[in-house]
C-alpha cells in the first residue's frame, strides 16, 4: 500500500510522459529488489528482467498521470494497477506474474477477497486504499477535510470489509505426508549430483515408513514428493526405477513423484509429476505446461545460443503439456501445478475447476535457495489457497516446503536445505468459489474500465481551445481543482 501511494503521489496531476517516466522509475527500482534472487543465474538476467518488467509501469504511470485529473480518480488508479499486472502476466512468452500487488498480501485482511474474484480483486483492494492514502495527504495539504474524510473512509473500509469476509473451510479428512528430501548443493549446479537428490528422497521415505511402523507418526494415505526429485528418467534407469518402486512399496500408499523423462522426441524432455503406486508402479501423469522461459527452454535457440554461450546448459527443451493437471492420487483427486505454475490464474484455476480437491505444487526452488525466492513462492501459494478454498500442498527439494490450510493459514513448513518430512490431516474440499467460476472476467472488466477512463481523460487534459482575452483583462486565469470523487463538491 504504501508503495502504491507513493506512486500515486508521484504522478498526480503531472502530464502523460513525465508519468511515464515516474512509472518506469518506480517499477525498476521495484523489479530491482523483487527479482534479486535472478542474480543467481547471472549480472546481466537479473538487470535485463527487471527492465523488461518495469517497462509495463510506463504505461501504467502515464495513465495515472491523466486519469489524476478525473472525478473519482482513485477507482480509476485501482483499475489501471490490474490493468498492467493483467497485461504482464501474459506476455511476452506467456507473462510474469511475480510481484502482483496481490501476492503480496497471504494473512492479511485483503486476502479473503480472493475468492470473490481472485487475485485481481485484491490487488483492486490493495490498489485503492493505497491510492486512497494518496489522496488524504493530498487533500490534508491543500485543507479541504471532506474530501480528506472521503479519502480516509475509503483507507478504512477496504481492509475492515475483506476482514469481515468468511473464509473457506472444512471438508472430509485425509492424512497426507510432504517430503523434502534436500539436495547436495545450492545454486546452479544443485542437481550436479542427481543420484543423490534422488536418493535422498528414497531415505526420507524409508524413514517416514519406519516411523509409521514405529507408530511415531500416523500413516499416510498418500505421499508428495517434489519436482526433480528424481531428475535422471525412471523409465530409461533401471536403478531409478527400483529404488522408487522400494520406497514407494515401503511406505505402501500411492506416492507423486516429480521426474524430468524424456520426450516426446529426441530433443524435448517433460518435467512430470507421476503417480507410483506401490502394487501397479508408475501410473497416470502430469506434464508441466508452462514451462520457464530461458529456464527451461531457449526462444530463439539457434540465434541466441551464437551469442550467449552459458544457454548451452540446457541442451534440449521442456515440451509443454497439454492436459490440465488433475490426478487420482490415493483417496484423494488432486489439482497439480509445478514450481512457477502457482503464479498463473488459469493454470490453477484449470485444476481446480477440473475437480481437483487439494492443490499439490511440486517445485525445486534450490537454484534460489537462501534468496528471498522460496518465501516468494510461499506467499502465492497461500493466496491459491483462499482464492479457490482449497489446502495446498508444496512439496520443494530443499524448501519451502509447506500445508497451507483452505483459509491461507500456515499449517507448517520446512527449513531451507533441511530433509524434512511433515505428515498432516487435511481437508477434502468441493465447492467452487466465485473466483473459481468467475475465472479471469473482473480481471478484464476492471483493466477494461481503466483504459476506458484513460480514453475519458484525454479530452478533458485537452478543453476546449483559449478564447483571446479582451483588452485590458488578464488572458488566463487559473483553473479549478477537480474533486476527488464524484460525490464530493467543493467546500
């Protein structure tokens, strides 16, 4: 919020190009701090992605620069913010929706409002009362206390309403135990040694069964672990494949493993989430259909790989997958996203809408371990929860692992870089939300009303052309303020 009211502050009443270049400003420095964690990979992928992104928040300034001058401008701020996280979410290469203003808010009283109408409701929310903190020291500056009352009311009253909204709950039980193996390493090279990450997670699960045994901890009634937990293909190893089986058979309920297997061709491999039963072994699977740019494959490859040569690190692409990821895991049908996947409305909104009820990330966060990163991800997951009522499950390599409860409460989770297996009873949840159903419509109606009042505002920077002053009388004289809402006049 503050953030937001300092933006607003920074382009009221300015012209288009100087809130553009206040936009571009505040987005770099923004991008800058959020995405440090890109500088595992490199200098120049960090500076070059948070350019990219902050040259949405040109557009984004220059609109609350010309809409500041409207009637009710504080509305049209909020639209405009989900306006451009709209349009970055989605291109190029698909979008980057990391640092939504909405993420930024798991357990505070703007997050029941997700499940009305998602994550861009609650960046609407957050958007408004942020441009409503703008407008009282505005209007606290120029003295004009009823539109300051206005401003003050409006700061209140977002948060006190989402604080006040239900949230989900609920639901049959089911006991279900997330593992976090841990890997050799942090940073690039963390799956240098991919038989050890593998076995490592092999040996929790043995643990986890001798502890059931043992009647230290209940008995599971399914298993979750992490993406790459098994980066060498269980189908084309021999050794992979029956040390899986083992610790699957050992624990004796169906586990998800998250595996790189080759294909559909000689130059694509697929990042799966698979379900291994222990009597039929490996079953049904989910491929990864987002898969990251420049992380898991190269646009571009033949031109880029001329010129940047540490790109030749991935030598063959993710192929994308096409069906939505609902899988039969034991008793329960879960929706499966994978790593970045969380961040996309549509990916999880497929997976729950489909039928899934409990949504398992499987993610490997060890290349960004002990960044900011993992916490990051963590944060999104919690708003999922809320926003489509549902316990989520992240199962990471080196952490964060973590059970989030359907009303983004923090059941537990893991440190980073520590094995760790949390074993807990969840709910099995069937209802729809209204975000859920609604699906990405508020997000476009309000990013429509935001250009439209763009459009509005145009014309009215403008007026009508200067009438030649009489001689002997002043040629300008000095323009009204217009209120802040339409509700208000002039006192």
């Amino acid at each position: 919020m503050p953030a937001v009211a300092v933006l607003s502050l920074a382009t009221h009443r300015i012209g288009a190009r100087a809130g553009a270049v206040a936009g571009f400003a505040f987005g770099l420095v923004f991008f800058l701090a959020l995405l440090d964690w890109v500088n595992v990979v490199g200098l120049d992928a960090w500076l070059a992605l948070a350019v990219v992104q902050a040259l949405f928040f040109v557009p984004l300034g220059a609109g609350l620069a010309v809409t500041s001058r409207l009637p009710g401008w504080l509305l049209w701020a909020a639209c405009l913010w989900v306006g451009e996280e709209a349009l970055r979410a989605r291109v190029p290469f698909g979008g980057l929706p990391w640092g939504r203003l909405a993420f930024s808010q798991p357990g505070t009283p703007f997050t029941p409002y997700a499940q009305l109408a998602g994550s861009p409701l609650v960046t609407f929310a957050v958007a408004l009362t942020g441009a409503s903190l703008a407008a009282l020291v505005i209007c606290g500056a120029r003295r004009r206390p009823v539109p300051a009352a206005v401003a003050l009311a409006v700061a209140a009253a977002v948060p006190v309403t989402g604080a006040v909204l239900p949230r989900p709950t609920g639901g049959p039980e089911v006991t279900v135990a997330v593992v976090q193996g841990n890997v050799p390493r942090l940073g690039l090279d963390f799956n240098a040694r991919r038989r050890a990450v593998l076995g490592n997670h092999v040996a929790a699960t043995h643990r986890l069964a001798a502890d059931v045994r043992a009647g230290r901890v209940p008995r599971p009634e399914l298993v979750i672990w992490p993406e790459n937990s098994s980066d060498i293909d269980p189908f084309a190893d021999r050794y992979a494949y029956e040390i899986i089986s083992g610790a699957v058979r050992d624990v004796g309920v169906p586990v998800l493993v998250g595996a790189v297997v080759n294909g559909p061709d000689a130059d694509h491999v697929q990042n799966m989430g698979i379900v291994w039963d222990p009597d039929r072994g490996p079953g049904a699977a989910y491929v990864k259909r987002h898969p990251v740019p420049f992380g898991e494959y190269i646009p571009f490859r033949d031109v880029l790989t001329r010129y940047i040569k540490r790109l030749e690190q991935i030598p063959r692409d993710f192929h994308a997958g096409t069906r939505i990821g609902l899988l039969q895991v034991g008793p329960a049908r879960v929706g499966e996203v994978i790593c970045f996947e969380v961040a996309y409305d549509g990916l999880v909104r497929d997976a729950i809408t489909a039928g899934g009820r409990v949504l398992v990330v499987q993610t490997n966060n060890a290349t960004y371990g002990k960044t900011g990163q993992p916490d990051q991800q963590l944060a999104i997951s919690r708003m999922r929860a809320v926003e489509h009522g549902r316990a989520v499950l992240i199962a990471a390599t080196s952490g964060i692992s973590a059970i989030v409860a359907p009303d983004g409460r923090l059941v537990d989770r893991s440190a980073e870089f520590t094995p760790d297996v949390m074993v807990h009873r969840v709910p099995l949840r069937d209802g729809i939300t209204p975000a859920s159903r609604l699906g990405a419509l508020p997000e476009w109606i309000l990013a429509i009303v935001g250009v439209l009042a763009c459009v509005a505002a145009v014309p009215r920077r403008a007026g009508p052309p200067a009438r030649p002053a009489a001689l002997g009388h002043s040629a300008t004289a000095a323009p009204e303020p217009e209120p802040l809402h339409p509700s208000i006049t002039r006192q």
